[in-house]
C-alpha cells in the first residue's frame, strides 16, 4: 500500500464541522471516504504510544546484553505501528467495495474525528500524512452542543478549553498540518476548501465544485427533529440555516462565563469575545464562585461528552 496516502480530519469537539469538511473534500475525484463515520484511530493512539514505551523499558532492563540505538528503534516501531493503521483503512475499503488493484499515487483517503485528543502523537505514528484540523467558536459550538446532546455548558467549555490548548502546544512543534475555522469554512467554502486541496497537493481541475455547491447539510442540530435526537439524513440547505448566529441572543451571564474561561483561547484562534463595561467587579466575583463550585464537585459529576 505504498501509494495511498490518508488524510486524517480533527474537530476540535463535537459539532465543530468534521463531517461538512470531509464531504467537501470528498468532491475532489482522487479523495474516497472511509468506511468509520468516526473512527478515533488519533485519539486511541495514546495506548500504542503506552505499549511502545512499556516495550522499551522492558527491553532496557535487559542487563545480560546491550541494545544499540534504542531511540532509533522506538522511532521506527512507532512508524510501522501507523503504518498497519493506515493499511487498514485502505485494506477494508477496498474489501468493502471490491475494488481492483490499480494504484493511484494521488488517491487520498479521507478520515475524520470530532476530538484533537492524542494529537500531540500523531508526528511520532502518521508522519508521512496529512493533517487537517478544524476549529470552531465555543459559542456557536456550545449553542449547537447542547441542542444536539444536552451537556453541561460548563463542561462542554471546559472541555474546549482543553481541546483548543492541546492544538496550541502541537502547533509549537512546527507540525505541518492544516488549520480551517469552520466560519470561514461557512463563509466562503470555495476558497476554504481550494487551501484544504492546494495543502494535499491536488489539482483544483479534477475538484467538483458544482457538486459541493448543493451539498446537502448532514447531522446539522438546526434541522434536529423537536426533542428527539439529531439525525444524519441528508438535508436540503435553505436560508433558516445559520449556524453562526445561533449565540446572537445569548444573555450577559454565558458570555461573561465563557470570557472567563476561555478567552486566551478564543483569542488565540482569532475569535473576538463580547465585552461589556459595568458590574465587573460583581461577575468577577460571580466566575470566581462558579469556579469554586466546579472544583468542589465536578468529581460527582458523571457527564460525558
């Protein structure tokens, strides 16, 4: 499997757009989806990561003989470990759809997970493949959070939070990976997506943009059916779809909590909180009690994201 290449899609969290940019990749003839909706293989990796160094400490406690280059093997099992990740992905798309054996050097195969979780990882494991990671602002994400699952707001920006600063820390390390803000994505998708293909290295030429024009919207919580639980059919995108207004008409009280907790993040990635001038010093006070709330109890608190 020498030829195929993978491109592996991170959503800072849920609701970030994984699945739209995907699909917009998708257009492009040399780029096949995979058969995982959500597959996690980079935040799993983690446990690859355990048994690599767990296997070298055993071999380094070997006192009857020395191992030479240690370093050097440890780097190539981590490599050869993604390797037999990513001939898996290619191996049960072809089963799947029984495709021939013909190569094509410029087919990319397209995965995607809504978490950056174990992206500090990925240069050791997949570094002979592309990254793409997609960031959205906590307030439109939050509103589309909770309609979509009904988790806790302070949670869900605890959770960005953390999220956001993992991808900071990996973007120190000078990884060649892809950066897209899901509202430019929304805004101007064909100049979002010719960067997105320019970054693989394809021809925009051999790129559908007819066809992503009328993509239709996929597991959008606007278009979420009353009470029941989001769906993923396909829906046709009309003018109620406005995803980047949904925190418009939020009350002072989230975006002071939200400014509280996340704005070195926010404004790290270019996202503007909103300020307000009077009763500071009484939302101070306020964010401090709700801090000291969380941290008092958030070991009884069993929510998961």
């Amino acid at each position: 499997m020498e030829n195929e290449k993978i491109v592996f899609i991170l959503g800072i969290m849920p609701r970030s757009g994984t699945h739209f940019i995907a699909n917009l990749i998708c257009k492009h003839q040399n780029c096949q989806s995979t058969l995982i909706p959500e597959d996690f293989f980079i935040a799993n990796v983690k446990n690859l990561n355990r048994f690599s160094n767990d296997l070298v400490h055993t071999w380094k406690k070997q006192k009857h003989f020395e191992i030479e280059n240690i370093s050097e093997l440890q780097r190539a099992l981590k490599f050869n470990l993604g390797r037999s990740i990513t001939e898996f992905i290619v191996n049960s798309v072809h089963k799947k759809k029984k495709w021939d054996d013909k190569k094509n050097k410029d087919l990319f195969y397209v995965t995607k997970t809504p978490s950056t979780e174990g992206i500090q990882f990925f240069d050791d494991f997949f570094n002979d493949q592309k990254l793409i990671v997609i960031i959205r602002d906590i307030r439109t994400l939050m509103e589309s959070f909770q309609k979509s699952f009904a988790n806790d707001f302070e949670l869900i920006a605890r959770e960005w939070v953390k999220q956001a600063r993992a991808l900071m820390f990996f973007s120190t390390k000078k990884s060649k990976y892809h950066l897209v803000k899901y509202e430019e994505l929304h805004t101007d998708y064909k100049k979002e997506i010719t960067k997105v293909i320019q970054f693989l290295g394809l021809s925009m030429e051999e790129y559908d943009m007819n066809s992503a024009e009328k993509l239709p919207v996929v597991g959008s919580s606007n278009f979420k059916r009353g009470e029941g639980k989001i769906h993923w059919t396909p829906v046709k995108k009309d003018d109620s779809f406005q995803p980047l207004n949904s925190a418009d008409n939020w009350p002072r009280w989230k975006h002071e909590r939200i400014n509280w907790m996340c704005k070195k993040e926010m404004l790290h990635f270019d996202y503007k909180p909103k300020t307000f001038q009077h009763w500071k010093f009484i939302y101070t006070i306020w964010n401090i009690y709700k801090d000291i709330i969380w941290f008092v109890y958030k070991k009884r608190l069993r929510i998961k994201i």
